[in-house]
C-alpha cells in the first residue's frame, strides 16, 4: 500500500516537471532562440528614379589618423525611414569613401531601425566583440552613428542603440551605452541636402 | 599648568603636521582580468597593462601614506557588479581606475583621463530625456558629481604632456587639450565617489609602448598620479 502511494507520488512529480520543461522550451522556441533577421541591405531602400541626397557621415581617414566629417550620397526614398537606414548604412559603409574607414567594428550590420513618434530612433545593430577595439574608438562609433542621424534628420532626437534586438550596457566592453546616448552636441539636424 | 599647555600646543602641532595621506583611503582598480582581456594590440593585452599600472599605484600611494583597496590583484575576473560594490563600499575618498586603450592608426598616444557625464535617467520612455546637443561640457558642470569628478580629473593630469593628438569625440565633451573626456565608461556606471579612468598609454603607440618599457617609467608615473592626487585632497586647483 505505502509503496504504491510512493510511486503515484514519484510518477506525479515526474509529470509536473516534465510539463515544465516542455513549456520551457517552448517559450524558448518562442523568444531566446529566435532567428536573427536578415540585414538591411540597401538595394531594398529605393527605387530607380529616387533623387540623389548628400547626407554627412563621421569616417576615420587612415592617412592622417583623423576622424572626418564627409559627404556620401542616399537616395530620397519615398519613406523617411528607409532614407534613415541608408545614412546608417553609408555610415557603416565609411561613406563609400576607399580612403576611409568606418569607425564601426568590422562585421558590424543594421538588423532594424524604428522611429517612435517621441522622436528616438531605436537602431538595431550586430555588434561583433572585438578584442581589437578600443574605449575611444568605440565612443567614436557610437558618436559617429548619433551624429550620422540627429545631424542628418531633424524629427530625430534620441538615438538608442540595441545588440541584437536586446538592450546593453555596452556594444566592445568600454563605452557604457543607455543612459548617455545623447551627448555628441549635434545642431539641430537638417533635412538631407539642406 | 603650562607644562600642559605646553603638551596641547605640543599634539596641536604634530596634528597639523600630520600628512593629509594619513587615514585617507583610496580605491584603485585594474580595468578588466582573467578571461576579459579588454584590448588587445598584437601581443599587448589590455589587462596586462592595468594590473600593471595599479600594482605600480598601489605602492606609490601607500608609500605616501594613504590607505589603499584594490579591487583586483591579479588576473583573476570580478564582475563589474562585485567591482562596484567594492569601491562604493571601501570608505575611499576616491576611486581611480586603470584601463589602457587602443586605436587603428598607431598614432593617438596617452595618457588621457576619463570621467562620467551625468545620468540623463534610464530611456525606458521618451519621457525626461534631454534633448540632443543640451549637454556641452560647460553645462556638466551644473552637475556635483561631475564637477567633483573634473576636479580630480584635473588635478591628477596636469603633470603630463597633451596628447599627441587628442582625437577628440566632439568639442564639448572634452577638455581644450583632449586630456580629460566626459564620456559615458563602462567602469563609471555605477560610482558613488569620484572617480576617474586613467588610461595611461596606447597599446598601438610604439612610442608609449617604449615609454613604458620599465617598471621604473611605470613607478613615476604612479607617482606623478599620486603627487596630483594629493593636490586634489589638499583642494588645490579648484
């Protein structure tokens, strides 16, 4: 009698936990392990006939070991946003300048962008760790990408950068990213071309 | 009666003669350790150089007499909640942390200092932000924190030359030399105290990596951080 209460007990439990793992995984099906999304990639941003615009992007000219402001061109792209992801793209691009070079860490890509009413644009990167990365260069990265949207369009306010859809304290491990993401003393910023 | 007098002047006398040192505890702390290597430039690696440089400050201070907890002794991994903990809580009058940098050119050299801008609230809403470009370097100032921060920033860096070439992120957020940088440090995020980055050399310079080829070149430049930092407590410089 006692032995068979044991085992209903036992075979209980089992069952219990066996519910919880499932619905664990489960859930991880549903959030944790979630594909990453492709890139944005810039072909999908205009189409022919889209007038040029010469937006400003921050590139690092090798030659002269200096950060510089240049020039690189989008396309004015029915939508205001998709016009946003093509600045951040030539800015991940280094302005599709060869001489220069983008201050983003190599293999770095723009998964998303929004832009909420408010006036923050949430950028979604993928932000590889590298160990050959500095504090200054990373805070240039970061100032390079504020700059390259609250410089170039004036409904833009805030920037807040996400790693791989998630917040972090950091994108390399130097720069702490959240609370400060609005210190580069931009002017207000201005329609592209104007 | 004025044998005793003569006793009280005698103990007035040896307090104010007293080193400022004395009693005063201060937090160092070697940026990174164990599995986080921080930078790394060819066979330079970051954590290396801080623990390093802390060794070098933790005998230089307590040489002139302060109190002294450091956080990391050896190339061990403390989390940065551990690390804050231990400064917030030590008693220290002020927090110094080492980190080294790096950078693709090879031609930006050290030191420069880093201190925390102040906290615009955590960006869970649009609400309370500022706005863009309302934070020039000027404007942090109004902050206690950060003023107390440039002080001890200032008054630990001036016995070194500028930067070569200070780089600097943008105008407002550095000092006229580039030296001192009010930007956003992993390391600052969660510091009660003053504290500062202090980031001696770039791993990417040959002259830095020169320059600090001995333990002697590292020994006096703690102590010019120690000489600094005791003209900061003493209230010099404000």
């Amino acid at each position: 009698m006692k032995r068979t209460v044991l085992i209903r007990v036992a075979l209980g439990l089992l069952a219990v936990l066996g519910a919880i793992l499932w619905r664990h995984e489960r859930m991880r099906g549903f959030g944790g392990d979630r594909p990453k999304p492709a890139p944005v990639s810039e072909s999908g941003l205009w189409v022919s006939g889209d007038k040029p615009a010469t937006i400003f992007v921050r590139v690092l000219v090798p030659s002269v070991g200096e950060v510089q402001t240049l020039p690189a061109l989008i396309h004015r792209s029915q939508s205001r946003l998709d016009q946003m992801k093509q600045s951040v793209l030539a800015y991940l691009n280094a302005a599709g300048n060869s001489k220069a070079r983008s201050l983003a860490p190599k293999g770095t890509v723009l998964n998303e962008m929004y832009l909420t009413d408010a006036g923050t644009a949430a950028v979604d990167l993928s932000v590889p760790l590298d160990p050959e990365f500095g504090f200054m260069e990373e805070a240039q990265f970061v100032e390079g990408l504020n700059h390259a949207l609250l410089q170039n369009f004036e409904e833009i306010k805030r920037v807040r950068i996400l790693n791989d859809g998630r917040e972090s304290g950091t994108l390399t491990g130097h720069f702490a990213l959240g609370t400060y993401e609005n210190l580069t003393n931009t002017s207000p910023g201005k329609k592209p071309d104007e | 009666m004025r044998r005793s007098l003569l006793g009280a002047a005698l103990a007035c006398l040896c307090l104010l003669a007293r080193p400022l040192a004395a009693g005063t505890r201060i937090a160092v702390d070697a940026g990174h350790g164990g599995g986080d290597k921080g930078s790394v430039a060819g066979s330079q690696v970051e954590k290396d150089w801080t623990l390093k440089f802390t060794k070098a400050l933790t005998q230089s201070l307590t040489s002139a007499g302060y109190d002294v907890t450091a956080v990391r002794v050896k190339d061990d991994l403390i989390p940065y909640d551990k690390r804050f903990e231990i400064l917030n809580t030590a008693g220290a009058a002020v927090a110094l942390i080492l980190h080294a940098d790096r950078e693709s050119t090879g031609k930006t050299r050290g030191p420069f200092f880093v201190v925390q801008p102040p906290q615009s609230g955590t960006p869970a809403s649009d609400e309370g932000l500022p706005e863009a470009g309302s934070l020039p370097l000027s404007r942090y100032k109004q902050s206690l924190q950060l003023a107390r921060q440039l002080a001890l920033a200032t008054g630990v860096s001036p016995k070194f030359s500028p930067l070569s070439d200070p780089r600097a992120l943008a105008g407002d957020v550095s000092s006229p030399d580039g030296r001192i940088l009010a930007v956003p440090h992993q390391s600052l995020r969660y510091i009660a105290l003053p504290a500062v980055v202090i980031e001696p050399l770039f791993l990417t310079n040959p002259e830095d990596l020169e320059l600090f080829g001995t333990d002697a070149a590292i020994q006096a430049f703690a102590q010019k951080i120690t000489q600094g930092l005791g003209a900061y407590l003493r209230g010099e410089g404000k």
